[in-house]
C-alpha cells in the first residue's frame, strides 16, 4: 500500500539500512566505535550516488518523488533481492522493473514437484520466451521425442508451426488452438521483452517460412489462456483427456504446465 507522504517508503529505507553491513576499511580496522548498527546515511549515500541531504530527504518523507534512476541505484545500494527491490518500487508509486530476460535456473522446488509427478500427470516447464526447460517423464512417454536441433527447436511457439505431426498427437482442431495461442503467447513475450534478439529473430524466421504463423498473427490475439481442456493422442493408450493448469514463478519467469488427467488415472501411468 503506498503512503501518500512517503513515510513508509522512508520507513523502509530506514530499516534496510540498519541491516546493512559496514564496509571493513582498508587494513581492518576501524576509525572509531559506531553507536548504531548498520550503514551510516552517509556512506549510503555515496554507495547509491546521491547527496546525503537528498538521501535524508527519502528518509524523511520529505523529498519529491524519486526517479526510478534513483530508485534502482538505492536497490543496488542496499542489495535488495527482486522481490525487496519490487516492493520498495511499489512503496513510492512506480511499477517495478520487467527483468530483462527470463532465469536460465529452474528453482530446485519445481524440479522436484516435476519428479514427484512422474507416476501422477504430465508436467513441463517453459520460461517467458517460450522455451522448454524440462518435462517429467509421464510427459515425455506423452509428447514423445520432440526436436531439438537449431536455434528454436525448444519453443514451443516454433514446435507449433513447425512440426507436421502435431495433429496427429492432437488432432486437427487442437493442433489449430494450439497454433492461435502460441502466436498470441510470443506477442505477450515480445511486449514483456520488446528488444529480445531471439524472439524478435523467432518471429522474424516464423513470418518467413510459416503462412500459417502470418495469418494467426494479423490476428493480434495476445496470450491469456491459463486454464484449457485438452486431448492428447497417447502412444500406448489412445485418446486422453486433461484439465491443462499454468503456474507461473514471476520471479525467474517460468511457467509450471500442469496435465491434470480426467477419469482414472491407472491405466495412464507410465511404464
């Protein structure tokens, strides 16, 4: 909740400050004995760049609303994680910085949770530029051995207009719904990452070779589909049916694909 004074984002610099640690001097040893932990205001200020009486102004509640220059030079001088640095933004008012590409680190927790599922549902990991980073075993005996040679033969906005199998795995109507949201998904990664060379050179490559990708993308539909019902041609078992979920970590931006199957699920297990 942002405080139409600035008190409680001074309130947080104050407190973030007094957990900073002093910078040892050279050769170790200190001028004199401090009488409050943490960083002074002043040798705050000279980390971030800006004056003390500014500084102290923040502090205060009593300064103008700062720039968001001035607020990434205050997160890097308290080294504020993301999550602390998007808080501290949304304290004074302002939209926090988009990263400026996804995590090429799964979070251990989510590799995890993807081998936990092995016996139980399909699962498959993508970040923001629609790369996949990994899938469970239940959803490779599933979606079978998928290309992965060339620049974008891990996206799945690529897969979708390139792979002449996919109706087969998932017939003619959902191989076409799952052409019309992966052009709309790689227009929401492009407005989240507008200078990306790699989906800029995706989308260039795809308006090149694919008349079908041209035609999906005059559309101008943009990603929102978080939820869908889905049937998938298994190798073994035929046709099936699943509740498809999307979990998003907003932090590495990496999205969770969750293939909650309908019905029994024994007979779908994979050998």
């Amino acid at each position: 909740m942002v405080s139409s004074d600035g008190t409680e984002f001074g309130d947080y610099l104050r407190r973030r400050r007094g957990v900073m640690a002093p910078s040892t001097p050279l050769g170790g040893v200190r001028p004199s004995r401090r009488r409050v932990p943490g960083l002074r205001r002043q040798e705050l200020s000279e980390i971030a760049g800006i004056s003390v009486e500014y500084y102290t102004r923040l502090e205060q509640g009593r300064a103008p609303h700062p720039s968001r220059e001035v607020l990434t030079a205050l997160a890097r001088a308290l080294a504020l994680s993301d999550a602390e640095r998007d808080h501290m933004f949304r304290l004074i008012g302002e939209v926090p910085p988009e990263p400026r590409a996804p995590d090429a680190t799964i979070r251990p927790g989510i590799l995890r949770l993807l081998r936990g599922l092995d016996d139980t549902m399909p699962v498959t990991v993508h970040d923001g530029r629609l790369d996949l980073l990994a899938r469970n075993a239940f959803a490779a005996e599933l979606l079978g051995a998928l290309p992965t040679t060339g620049r974008f033969g891990r996206n799945i906005v690529y897969q979708a207009f390139t792979i002449a199998s996919l109706p087969g795995l998932l017939g003619e109507d959902g191989a076409e719904q799952l052409a019309r949201v992966a052009a709309s998904e790689l227009r929401t990664a492009l407005s989240r990452y507008p200078d990306d060379p790699y989906l800029r050179s995706l989308r260039a490559e795809l308006t090149g070779t694919s008349a079908s990708f041209r035609d999906h993308w005059e559309r101008g539909e943009v990603g929102a589909w978080r939820s869908v019902a889905k049937r998938m041609r298994h190798p073994s078992h035929g046709w099936l049916h699943f509740d498809i979920e999307m979990l998003h970590d907003p932090e590495r931006d990496h999205w969770v694909m969750l293939y909650n199957p309908r019905g029994t699920q024994e007979y779908m297990k994979p050998s």
